[in-house]
C-alpha cells in the first residue's frame, strides 16, 4: 500500500531538515523563522546576468513538501521537486543550469507564457474594425507571444508570507504596440505554495486598449524526474470528449472531434506512449501529440479538476484543476537531444510533457471558441491549481 502524503512529508522533512539549503545561499536579511504552517520566507539569490549587465534573480520556495525555484527572468519555473513514495525528491521539471542557455532557447521550458499563449494564425487578427499584425516566430504564425513574448521579459518579483501560504507576485507591464499588440496591459502573475504542497497560478491583467490575452505556464513535466527518460510510460487522465484538430501548421481547423475511437481518448487513465505511435493523421502531422483539449467542465467560476497524471515507478501524481476552457498536452515531441539539463543528461523526444491551461488556439480569429477580448474596464482572471501527492 502507498504511504500517505502526510506520512511522506513527515518523514522527508525528518530526513532533511538540516540539509535544507532551498538551492542558494541565503542571508540573514533572506529568510525569516518558519510560520506554525512550516513554511518560510522565499529565499532570493543571483541567479545571473544578462548580456546588458540586468541581473536575474533565483527565488526559491519550500511549503507543504514542495519546493519551487522561479526565475526573474520569465517568470521561468527552474525547478519543482516533489517526494515519491519514499519520500525522495527530485526535480521533476526540464530546465536548464544558467540563464544563458534559457535567453538562447526556443523550448519555453518552465515560462510564463504571453500576451497569447499558443498559436495565432499568420499572426493576424481583427479586432473592432482593425487589424493587427503580430510578431510571427513559427512558421507563418505566432507562437506563444511572439519572437519576445512574455518568456524574455524581467519581471518584478515581490514575495510574501500570507498564513500558511507562501508565495510569489511577479508584475510586467506590456507597452501598447509589443510585439504587436493593442493596449498597455499590466500584468501579474502570482505563485503561491499552500501548506498541503498544492501550487496555486492567479494571472491577472488589465489593459486600456481592447486587445486579447491568453496567458498559460509553460512546465514540461517528468514525474520520474528530469533528465530520467521518456514519460511514455506515464498515465494520464483527461476529462475532456473532444478536442480541436489542425491544419499542417497546428492551427485548428474549428473543428471540434470527439476523442471517442480514436488515440485522443484519456478520459480513462492510459500511457501516453500507448497510442503515440499510432498512424492517425493528426499524430502524424504534429510527431505526437500538441493538441487542445476541450474541457467538459468549459469554463468555470473556479479551478475544477479536469487532468490527473501519475509516474507509475515512483508513485508521483500530478492533479490539475482550471477555470480555463481548454488544455494544450504536448508531448515533447520536438525535443531532439541537443538540449541538456541541470541532471546533465540531454532532452530527447517524449523525455518530458506539458499541460497547458488556456483558451483555445486562435481563438482572436474564431468566433465559435471562446472569447480572449479584454477591454478597458475589465480584469483578465484565471487560476490552475496543481496538486501533488505519492
């Protein structure tokens, strides 16, 4: 029988207490004793520097048996470590060691994703009568935001200990004409870690000029840990009965299938690697799966638990909840072994998935999907909940 989670971390944490160096070193005017929740101060290092000389910080996180490292730069999740069943821990996210090989990547691994997350079609849409020309960074169209999108940007990070809560809230502001885009749009994103290990995104956003928005987080996960081998192996739950499928450049068609017979059916849980193989054209055209599932829930007033996957090696599993319409499961298909991680092991195809919440795909240019329209006046608000447990 697996062990519980409360029975892990009591366990991990009388294993590791003395050793706990939350990844940096820290100063007296850096932590702050431990609330009766057991969580502590966010501990902020230099992380390293930009080629203009902009420092970038590293602001790691532990509460509830989670630890978190962020970056400054992106909003980038660097790290996540969560026990398994023996309450062992490791990095369960790919990434990379130093902040050049994050400004010289193209993976996205572990970003805040903006102003749009996924694709937008030719990089052009129509809003109020005008339209407007993005920056156009695959293919054709625009991806996650643009050539510079809220992946590259340095944010502002303010954190805080809130009862048993501990956290993060990051703040960018997107000037009118960034990479395209109408209106100056504030941002911030918070990250919170509960005192059950459960780890909370809020993105907020206003604008004064009506323009779209679809931000997402950007964490390939491997729950045996990064830098270990495929997740093929992985199971996964997804509670949706349909999904959008493509065009050849992964640009939904508006159609919206259902998953019924096909190798796009996980509302039981299977291995992601069952059907991956298999010669569906939609599979074909995108080396796997990178496809928005359409949530049964839709959207909803709160996050509602739509995904569970779970590493069946090391018991590690993985629930998400959403208030979004949508995910975006990707399964690391363009992954190609010229990438290395913090273990010092190279990425390869399959060697880590994503679970991106979100509105769907060129939803600016589809009337029939759900709205991404913000207009002055109005407060973007949208929260997942990931949840861990061995």
């Amino acid at each position: 029988m697996e062990l519980s989670r409360r029975t892990l971390l009591a366990s991990a944490a009388a294993a590791g207490a003395a050793a706990t160096a939350l990844g940096g070193t820290a100063h007296a005017s850096d932590s702050a004793s431990a609330s009766t929740s057991g969580s502590r101060r966010p501990v902020k290092e230099l992380f390293g520097k930009l080629a203009d000389g902009t420092r970038i910080y590293r602001w790691s996180l532990e509460n509830g048996g989670t630890r978190l490292k962020v970056l400054s730069y992106g909003g980038i999740i660097q790290s996540l470590e969560i026990p398994d069943r023996h309450g062992r821990y490791v990095n369960v996210s790919l990434g990379y060691d130093t902040i050049e090989d994050y400004v010289a990547g193209t993976t996205f691994f572990g970003s805040t994703i903006g102003r749009y997350g996924n694709r937008i079609a030719n990089g052009r849409f129509t809003l109020d009568g005008t339209t407007y020309q993005l920056s156009v960074n695959d293919g054709a169209n625009s991806l996650h935001g643009g050539a510079k999108g809220f992946n590259t940007r340095v944010w502002d990070v303010e954190d805080f200990n809130s009862g048993s809560d501990v956290g993060l809230k990051l703040h960018y502001t997107s000037v009118d004409g960034e990479m395209g885009y109408p209106g100056t749009l504030k941002v911030t994103v918070t990250y919170t870690l509960g005192a059950s290990g459960d780890w909370r995104i809020e993105y907020e956003a206003t604008t004064n000029k009506a323009t779209v928005v679809n931000l997402t987080n950007h964490t390939y996960y491997n729950l045996a840990g990064e830098g270990s081998g495929g997740i093929y192996d992985h199971e996964l739950t997804l509670a949706a009965s349909r999904y959008t499928p493509t065009d050849s450049g992964l640009i939904p068609t508006g159609e919206r299938a259902k998953v019924a017979g096909t190798p796009f059916d996980f509302r039981s849980a299977k291995p992601i690697g069952r059907d991956i193989r298999t010669a569906h054209p939609q599979l074909v055209t995108a080396k796997g799966f990178d496809h928005n599932w359409v949530l049964d829930k839709g959207i909803t007033a709160r996050p509602v638990h739509f995904a569970t996957l779970r590493d069946p090696s090391s018991g590690r599993t993985l629930e998400i909840a959403t208030d979004q319409p949508g995910v975006q499961f990707y399964s690391g298909n363009f992954l190609d072994g010229t990438l290395t991680g913090p273990s010092g092991r190279t990425y390869r195809q399959g060697d880590g998935l994503c679970l991106e919440t979100q509105h769907f795909p060129d939803s600016p240019n589809r009337p029939a999907f759900p709205s991404t329209v913000l207009r002055p006046g109005e407060t973007y608000r949208t929260t997942t909940v990931h949840s861990f447990s061995a």
